[in-house]
C-alpha cells in the first residue's frame, strides 16, 4: 500500500472513486475539481496501481492558524473494512505536520463516521444547522450580488471569533455552487442546483430572512447558521484552543 499526492493522470479514478462513495452528479464533482482540486492538496491509498481510498484538502484558517478542511474522504467499497481510511488519515496528519498546519477540520457525515473521526482523535465544534423559514408578513430588503473576493471580505465580518475562515480553494468552490449575496447587516451563499430556496450559510442579522426569501419571489426557504449544534469536528497537531463554529456547509 502506497501513500501519496495522485499524479495528473488520476483524476478520472478520483472522481469515479468519489461518485461511487457520494453518488454526486458529474458536474457536482467537476465544480469542485475545476475549482479547488489540485495534486498536492489530494492525498490518496494506492494498491496494485490503483486508488482505493482518497481525501481531498482545502486551507482554512483559524486566527493565525493554518488548518486543512478534509472533505470528500473515502474508501472504495471492495476495499472497506481493512483499516485503510485511518492509514491514509495518518499518514495526511504527517504530511500537514510537515507543511506547517495547526490541524485538521471536517463535517463526518453521519454517527457513525462520527465516532470512527474521535477515535482517531477528533473533537466535535460547532457547524451550520439548516431550518425552514417562512416569508409570510416580511418585506423586501436590499441584496446585492457579490463576487467571491467580495462575499470572503463582507463574510468575516459577521464570523465570531475563532471561527474558521475559509481560503482560496473553499471560497472558489463555494462560488461554483452558490450564487453569493450581501446586505447591510448580513451575507449568504444560495444553492444553485437546488429546486427550492436553500441557503448553505447564513450571517448576521437573522431577522432579514423573511425578508430575503420575498426579495428573491420565495415563501418560504431553508438557511444553514448557526445555533450551537456540534456537527463539524478538529483534531489539532499540538495543544491549543479549539475552533468556535465552521461555517462552511458543502454537503446539505
């Protein structure tokens, strides 16, 4: 078993490895390879010249602290069971170690990934919390589109302190999926591809979404923020203080 970065010539295999773990579409997967993915951020198991287990790493950061957020991580189905995904987590926690970061940051998708992410030392924080909100009795309000650039300015100034803050690649990848609003008081990302009005993130003033949801011809509407839920988790190289609430919010 073999443990490295892909060579160009993998990316089909990355991402039939990824279609077959999530059963994303093709041009969900192709957003994010267009946008965010590159060689030295993947880190994958390769067995008989093939990926059987992959990750994909994108900067974020947490203060003054350099933090990679896993996403995208899994085994392939004839390979599971063998202990191979905590093999490639520990051999990504050298290669971070050895490039400088702090730590760790992921979203496991359901229990049970949950508890395999803590025994391999992760500690839940806070995430994003979808609720349906309802636009009856609001009025409109001002909303302008922004760019990426833009969006990542006005975005933390409404993050608390501590939080993750997105890099380059989230931020690109966010803008490939989401259409990136801003008002006076407040930001959000729209889902495209949604048949209905979803927002992957919401911050500031939470009373605006009513108001949103009528600027944009919705009655009602769905909004990730936050509301003190645990659902990201961290793993830190060395001691220090835990991250206060990761916004990000790829997978709805």
């Amino acid at each position: 078993m073999i443990f490295t970065s892909p060579t160009p010539d993998m990316a089909g295999s990355l991402k039939a490895l990824w279609k077959e773990a999530f059963g994303d579409t093709d041009e969900f997967i192709d957003s994010y390879m267009e946008s965010a993915y590159s060689a030295k951020a993947c880190r994958c198991a390769i067995e008989d010249n093939r990926i059987v287990a992959a990750l994909h790493l994108m900067d974020c950061s947490v203060k003054v602290e350099k933090y990679a957020y896993v996403y995208a991580a899994a085994t392939s189905k004839a390979y599971r069971g063998r202990g191979i995904f905590r093999s490639l987590m520990r051999d990504t926690e050298e290669y971070l170690i050895s490039e400088g970061y702090a730590g760790m940051i992921l979203v496991p998708g359901d229990a049970g990934l949950a508890k395999m992410y803590e025994k391999l030392g992760f500690l839940p924080f806070e995430g994003l919390t979808g609720a349906t909100v309802l636009a009856s009795g609001a009025e409109k309000t001002v909303l302008r589109r922004v760019n990426a650039a833009e969006y990542s300015e006005e975005r933390q100034k409404h993050l608390p302190t501590g939080a993750v803050v997105m890099g380059d690649a989230m931020t690109a990848f966010l803008e490939r999926y989401a259409e990136l609003y801003a008002g006076d008081d407040f930001v959000f990302a729209r889902v495209k591809a949604a048949d209905s009005f979803v927002a992957s993130e919401f911050f500031g003033n939470k009373s605006k979404m009513p108001s949103v949801l009528v600027s944009l011809g919705y009655a009602c509407g769905r909004f990730f923020t936050e509301n003190g839920e645990k659902r990201a988790m961290y793993r830190r190289f060395t001691e220090g203080k835990a991250p206060s609430l990761l916004g990000a919010c790829f997978d709805l």
